[in-house]
C-alpha cells in the first residue's frame, strides 16, 4: 500500500479528513523548501503537494504564478524538485509528497535524462527521490493511461482533478 493510501485508510479509521497544504518548490527562496516542508508536518500536514515551477501554467492563480516565475528565476527546475524531495526524505520517511505541475516540464525531463527498461527517467528518477504521486492538471486520464501505468509499475500514484460537476462517468474514469 502506497504512503498515499495508507495515510487516507488511517485518516478515515480516525474519522477525520487529511490536511494537504501546498507549497511552491524553490519559493521564496531556492534552498528553504525542505525545511518548508519539515514545518509544514510539525504543523499537522498529512500529505504535503510541492508545486513545479512552470512558465506557462494555464490553471494556476496569480499568487501560484508569482511563486512559480520567482523560483525559476532562481532556476528551480524538475531536478532541482526531486533533489528537493530527496534532502526532505533523510529526516522524514513517512510523510507523503505530491508533485503538482505540468505535462511540459515532465516531458522535457524525459528528453534531457537517460531512461532505461521501458521506464521515463521522470518516473525512474521521482520514484528513486521519494515522490509519492503526481498531479498533472494537462494530462486527462484519457491521455494519459500509459503514463499511469507507468507510474502504478514505480508504485506512484495519478491524482487527477474533478469539478463539482463532473459526471460519474468521470468520476469511475479518474478512479482506475
């Protein structure tokens, strides 16, 4: 059972909901994200969502924007991301990390690093730092089911996100 899933199996034997807050990686400053999110669990989280820095984020709100276009003027990049997660990961080995971002960055990582057995070397690499999940708000379940599978194989988890609105079907369709 993945750290994802056993905190929300814990969560709900407790009867209380999960405490998720988010952070830009890199912001404010390059070099204070672990320690941003060692506080963030001293402070109760129970899964932490670090933010990729992206140039040309269409979902995010201003404030994420600004977060983001200072930590890549500090040149905050994937690797710097998943360096960040591993230095997080020497005193915390249980809480649980999520990559929220875009398809772009994951796919340019995948063209500048080596993989090997059939495996991107995003996956490869996120699964060596100690990544738990991914979110990536431009990739649509239906696009994505290699990727997914990909990830599940690594033993990551997909978190895709879903509007008030959206149909069952959708909802069965995230879920697989």
């Amino acid at each position: 059972m993945s750290r994802i899933a056993s905190i929300f199996s814990a969560l709900k034997q407790q009867s209380r909901k999960a405490l998720i807050p988010f952070v830009t990686a890199g912001f404010p400053y390059a070099d204070i994200t672990p320690a941003l999110m060692h506080g963030m669990v001293r402070a109760g989280a129970d899964v932490i969502e670090l933010g990729v820095p992206f140039s040309d984020p269409s979902a995010d709100g201003p404030v994420i924007q600004r977060a983001g276009d200072r930590a890549l003027g500090f040149g905050i990049g994937l690797l710097h991301v998943l360096a960040m997660v591993r230095e997080f990961r020497k005193q915390d080995n249980t809480t649980p990390v999520v990559l929220m971002g875009y398809a772009n960055p994951i796919e340019r990582y995948n063209q500048r690093h080596d993989a090997h057995d059939g495996q991107s070397a995003f996956v490869r690499d996120a699964a060596a730092a100690g990544v738990d999940g991914v979110l990536v708000v431009d990739y649509p379940p239906e696009e994505c089911e290699d990727f997914a599978a990909e990830l599940r194989r690594a033993g990551l988890d997909l978190i895709f996100l879903l509007a008030p609105t959206s149909t069952d079907e959708r909802m069965d369709l995230v879920q697989r």
